[in-house]
C-alpha cells in the first residue's frame, strides 16, 4: 500500500483537523454509493479508510511514522474488516452522521435504495411580502418518482428480483491475505449496486431509475418578519431517491428586494422626510405613506436637520418574539438650489434681521466657482 500520507494528500506534519478535513473529502469522492460499479474507487476508497484509521489514531500514527506499515499491522481485530472491526460503513458513518451516500441525503443501510438529496432555491420576495408574510412559488428542478413504475424502476408488468450475488444484502465480503492471515472487507454489490435486488426488464420511461428529471413548482408559506439570508426547510420537497427511496428536503433560501421609500434596520424601518427650510422653521403638517396605511405627522417648529419621530409598532413583526419593530422618520431639511430674485430678498431680509452675514453677489460666485474649474 502507498504511504498513508500519500494516499489523504497531507503533510507528515499534518494536524489531527487537516487529516479529518482530507479524509472527508476523499471518501464523499470515492464512497461506493457515489460510484457504483468502479473497483479501482472502490480499492482507493478502502485504502483511504485505512490511512487514516491508522493516522487518526495517535498512537497508531506514532508506530506508523517509527516503523511503517508493519508497525500498524495489528491495529484491526483480525476477525473483522481491518478498520477497527467497525467496517467501512461504520467509519463512514461516524464522520458522516449515518448518511451512507456522498451527497446529504438520508440514511441508508446495508442494502436498499438510498434517500434523494436535499435542493436548495432561492426565493425572491418583495420587500411587503417579507415584512407581512406571504405565499410564494419557487420553481427547481428535480427527481421525481416516476408514475409508470411506482418508482420501482421496473418494467410494466414485472418487478425488481433479488440479486443472486449478494442474496439481496447490498454487500458482499471479500477475504484476502495479509501478513497476519485473513481479512475480510465489505463493500457494495457491484451486480445490483447495493440495492440488493437487480431490474431485469427497466421501465422505459424512467430506464430503470425510478424517477424523472423534471421542473416542479412548490408553494412557499413566508413567514412574517423574514429577512434576507433567512432560510426556510421544506420537508420532503427535495429529490426522490433512486427505484423507491426516500425523499430528501427542499431549502429555500429568502432574497427580498428593496422598497423605494424604506429601509429595514433589525426590525425597524426607517424613512428619509424631506423638508424645506420654511417647513422645518415654521412647522408643518404631512401625510407619511406607510406600509400600513397613511399617517398623519406633524413637524414641529425649530425641527432640526436628522431629528428622528419614531412610530411604534409600525415596523417589521418579530420572526422569534412577539409584537412589532418600530417606524423611524429622520428629518431631512433640503435647501434650494436655485432661487428667483423675490425668494432671494426675502431670504437676505431674514438674514439681516438676525444679524447674519451672507453673501449674495451671485456674480462674485461665479466667478468664485470658476476659479475651481
């Protein structure tokens, strides 16, 4: 067997996290169930497994790297399958929460079709919808169990016969010698795929997988209060597992779209009130279109540029609590750009009443202005 370091892709130096990091990948890439049928991914993957049982272990890994191959040659019980007398599934298993497939999706024991994967989509939602809550469709592409066989991948009129090579088990055992005798090692049937049964006439619709590719729309319930990056689980919505397994789940992750006039901070929204410089001196009354409906507001006397009126329970419901944010309004006092020449004396008569120095020469700003050109 090639140097155990060689085979995770790792430094000799390597730490116990970068050993694990390399062993998952290389086992999602070269399960059995992520390529049925191929002996040489299937010897490479159980050479992997073997690496790092033994590198994974500190002491083992210790002998390893004093005395070589021969100094791990006694880390398996004799009487299994060389990995700790677990099996390749169990070690699998142990990294992979039980998974048995490469791909997410659910359980899957020593034989039987194995749990469809999970989806992901993203749902875009109009920045109301997310603030009230509402009914979406999402559209993805997936694995459904195929009507003309039940989703058994059989052929009308016949069904799925148990595999002569495995007697139905999806695996099957294999003794070699070492040099501290027999080990056995187990792995999927590669005749039925580790289903444990063998279609012998496939469906012609779905050629024997069980399922069709297809486009399906899902109704989406959006809770109040979701925000961007929130991700909703729809059990059960994901892809059909090949000839019958199961089904895995379908997450909708949420992308709301902006709103002309509000922006969300938390669960507050927040608004911009642009006013004049009259307005904001003498007071004034406005009508604020809410998302819940017109509000009147009132601009009191001597309001100052940013002041901030907060309506309660105006803004975004609580996705984890109760009640509502709250609608902030922020005072923006805008001054006129371009003025006639009677908006100009009556300004200039205000500034001289209150003893304010301006200067409104408009020539002298032109030619102040070209000076910066």
């Amino acid at each position: 067997m090639a140097d155990f370091y060689e085979l995770l892709g790792v430094a000799r130096d390597a730490s116990s996290d970068e050993l694990k990091k390399a062993y998952r990948k290389l086992a999602r890439e070269l399960h059995p169930d992520a390529n049925p049928g191929d002996a040489a991914a299937e010897e490479r993957f159980k050479q992997v497994a073997h690496a790092y049982e033994v590198l994974g272990d500190p002491e083992a890994r210790a002998r390893y790297d004093r005395f070589g191959e021969r100094g791990v040659g006694g880390t398996g019980s004799g009487a299994g399958d060389g990995f700790g007398g677990g099996g390749l599934g169990d070690l699998f298993d142990a990294f992979f929460g039980g998974s048995g497939g490469p791909f997410g999706g659910g359980a899957r024991g020593p034989a039987g079709p194995p749990r469809g994967q999970d989806l992901e989509v993203i749902a875009d939602v109009a920045f109301e919808q997310a603030v009230f809550g509402a009914t979406v469709p999402v559209t993805v592409r997936t694995a459904l169990r195929c009507d003309d066989c039940s989703g058994t991948g059989a052929g009308s009129g016949t069904k799925p016969v148990t595999c002569s090579e495995c007697n139905g088990r999806g695996q099957v055992q294999r003794v070699r010698q070492s040099l501290l005798g027999q080990m056995v090692t187990s792995s999927a049937c590669t005749k039925c795929g580790g289903f444990g049964k063998v279609i012998v006439t496939p469906c012609a619709t779905c050629n024997g997988d069980g399922r069709v590719i297809t486009e399906k729309t899902y109704q989406v319930d959006v809770p109040a209060g979701v925000d961007t990056g929130s991700t909703l689980r729809l059990t059960g919505r994901g892809a059909a597992g090949p000839r019958g397994g199961g089904v895995g789940d379908l997450y909708v992750h949420v992308r709301v779209g902006e709103h002309e006039r509000y922006r969300r901070e938390q669960d507050d929204l927040v608004t911009d009130l642009p006013v004049s410089i009259a307005q904001a001196s003498l007071g004034a009354r406005f009508t604020l279109p809410t998302l819940d409906g017109d509000e009147e507001m009132v601009v009191p006397p001597g309001t100052q540029p940013g002041r901030e009126f907060v309506l309660r329970q105006r803004g975004v419901p609580r996705l984890k609590g109760r009640g509502r944010g709250d609608l902030r309004v922020r005072v923006k006092v805008t001054v006129p750009t371009k003025l006639t020449d009677f908006e100009t004396e009556l300004l200039k008569k205000l500034a001289e009443s209150r003893g304010e120095e301006v200067h409104a020469d408009h020539g002298l700003l032109s030619r102040f202005k070209s000076a910066f050109q």
